[in-house]
C-alpha cells in the first residue's frame, strides 16, 4: 500500500507543515488545492501552474489522486462511462458516471455511482458484485477520488460537472462508516456537492443508520428493500437475518424523521421472485405507512444467473398495483457496458455459484472482461 497521504482528504491542518517543509509559499498551496477539485485534473502533472521541480517534489509527499482509470467503457451513446479504478496495492473497484441532459423543464444532471468497498461482503444472490465476497473497503480518498475520475472522463467527453453522487456501486456504505461520512463531508466541502445530492444505499445495517441519523447530514437514505416479509428478505438479503425487517423500517423512518429528507425504498423485480400481487400490495402499504418513495429497478442479466426482470405484463401489473405510493421506475443505465446495478466487476474477478434457490456456492473463476482503453 501507498503510504503517501491523500491530498483530497488532508485537512489544512495537515497539509501546511508538508507544503512548509517544500518550502511552498501558501499561494502555491492554493493553487494546488483549487487543481485538485478542477474536473479536468487528476494528476499531479497536470497542474501547470507549478513548477515542474515543484510538482515531483510534491509527488514524493503525496498522491494527488488515489485512483488510477484502468479500463473505461462506455453505453447509452456515450452518455454512460463506466470506469475500472485500479487503487494502492492493486485492487480494483467500479465507478459509473451518467449523465442526463437538460430536457421537458428537467436541469441537466451528472450522477456518479461510487462504491465503498472492493466487492461485497452481503451476498445478495440478484447482485453480481454480492458473487464476489468482500476483498477490503476503500478509504475516505479513494471515494472522494473515484468522483474527481468521474467527474473528469465526463469533462473529456465535453459535459458539465458532477451533480449527484449516489453510493450504490460495489460493496455496503454503512459497514464501511467511518470512511463513507467522511467521503460526504470531503465532497461536500471542496467539490461542492451538496449533502441533499448525495444518496447512500443500504442493505439494512440499523446500528449504523441510527448512527448517520445523528451526523446532521440531510442525506438521502435509501433501503435496499427487495421483500417485505423476513423469510424472503432473508433469502434476498442475507444481512436481515441479523438487523430483522421492522427494525430496520423503523430506523428509516426515525432516520427520515431526524433529517427531514424522504426515504426511498429500493425493490429490484425480479420474475417469478419478488413480483406477486402481495408484494406489490405490501410495499405500497410500508412506502405509504413511512411517507416514502419507491424505487423499483428491474434486474439487470447477470451470466449465470436463473433469475431476470419479469416480463413486461408482470412488471406494468406490479407498478399498477403500487398507485398511490410516489413510485419511480429507473432507467436500467449502462447494461450493455455491464455498468447497470448488480453488474460491478463480475467478469473481472472471482465469482461463486448461484444455486436456483437464490443460495451461493463456492467461488469459482470467471472469465476476463472483454473491455478495453
């Protein structure tokens, strides 16, 4: 591992006595901070406001950048780039930007997924990042910096600034806490992004919720809820064998309560699994109960996976059945570069067995991605 500090989360605190010691006038250091948060720049040598001798110097004290863009893929026209970010010690984590023009009155928006951990230690059997175990979480910089890549394949690509940030890529946010709030607050802070564009995804760690409900960050919470009886919830979700149903949609609300910002419940349909009349039935009274909106996500293919979106007459008859509850049904965005949820890294590392009863066998291992730079 690197043992360079991160530029894009040291405090001032910390970074002064380093530029002290180069002997950098603090003019300098403004010039450095102010490059770091350009959507442009995302290496040291490409600040050329200073001097070449300057910047390897600096380049021994720090990383400018704790990711490396290894691969890129794009889909959707070119709208949807999803990026291969290669970390210290080697490790690898998915990052996708997509961007939305302005249209029918909508503002434009750029909406990074980040993600928190190197794969995923819940095991959810619809989620092809779940297949890959979990290998370590990512630090409060590598977070921070796969928003600053992002943000930069878009600027290359010609479109505008990052204006969301959604934390649904690989691995759970909130068993990696510490490393997640501070993300938030970093890119609150020097990129602008305010908390209320910021949405953190959960499988359902309640400790951990209740916990972020006491930051006095007006996040967006999203549950990651798929069932709404336990004995499926425990299938589709293992993590809710230890943090049980009710108690985490209590923790929502309470969550919801405290901040002041709508919950959202996310379902992923998935056929013949979680697309009954009954579920439908008690989403749309828990969404109502709870003042929340849905999100329903129809699953995205996985290769080897039994199980898939539900046909279009099961799907628009859920939906119908959801009336009354504020319902979204999102765009499946960059299936075809494998950049949809559940499809992280799949074919670039180890992966384990689905069972047709939605179980994991052992690892196994897959082919390499096809993707290029």
């Amino acid at each position: 591992m690197d043992g360079r500090p991160a530029l894009s989360t040291l405090s001032p605190d910390e970074l002064s006595p380093i530029l002290a010691e180069l002997g950098v006038p603090p003019w300098r250091g403004r010039q450095l901070t102010n490059a770091l948060w350009h959507p442009g720049v995302v290496a040291l040598h490409e600040v050329l406001q200073l001097p070449a001798r300057l910047r390897a110097r600096l380049d021994e004290r720090v990383r400018f950048c704790t990711v490396d863009e290894a691969i890129t893929t794009e889909a959707d026209s070119g709208l949807t780039v999803k990026l291969l970010c290669r970390l210290s010690g080697g490790e690898t984590v998915e990052t996708v930007a997509m961007e939305s023009p302005a249209h029918g009155g909508r503002r434009r928006r750029a909406t990074v997924c980040v993600s928190s951990q190197v794969g995923c230690a819940v095991g959810c059997p619809f989620c092809a990042t779940g297949r890959l175990g979990l290998r370590r979480d990512c630090t409060a910089a590598e977070i921070v910096d796969q928003v600053r890549v992002a943000g930069a394949a878009l600027h290359a690509r010609g479109l505008g600034p990052v204006t969301h940030v959604v934390y649904m890529g690989m691995g759970e946010p909130l068993a990696n806490y510490d490393a997640t709030v501070a993300s938030v607050r970093t890119l609150a802070a020097g990129m602008g992004i305010s908390p209320r564009r910021i949405t953190v995804s959960t499988s359902g760690v309640v400790p951990a919720i209740e916990r972020l409900a006491r930051e006095g960050l007006p996040l967006t919470l999203a549950i990651s809820l798929h069932a709404v009886d336990d004995p499926l919830r425990d299938r589709l979700v293992p993590l809710n064998r230890a943090h049980r149903l009710a108690a985490l949609v209590d923790a929502g609300a309470d969550y919801a309560r405290r901040t002041g910002r709508r919950l959202t419940f996310e379902w992923c349909l998935i056929g013949g699994v979680n697309d009954r009349p009954e579920d439908a039935d008690g989403l749309r009274l828990l969404a109502r109960r709870t003042h929340a909106h849905v999100n329903v996500i129809p699953m995205n293919r996985i290769d080897g996976s039994p199980w898939g979106p539900p046909d279009s007459a099961t799907t628009a008859a859920f939906l119908q059945r959801l009336q009354g509850a504020r319902t979204t049904v999102r765009d499946t965005r960059g299936g075809t570069a494998d950049a949809g949820c559940g499809q992280l890294r799949a074919a670039l590392e180890e992966r384990r067995e689905l069972r047709g009863d939605g179980s994991l066998g052992p690892p196994r291992r897959g082919a390499a991605a096809g993707a290029t730079r």
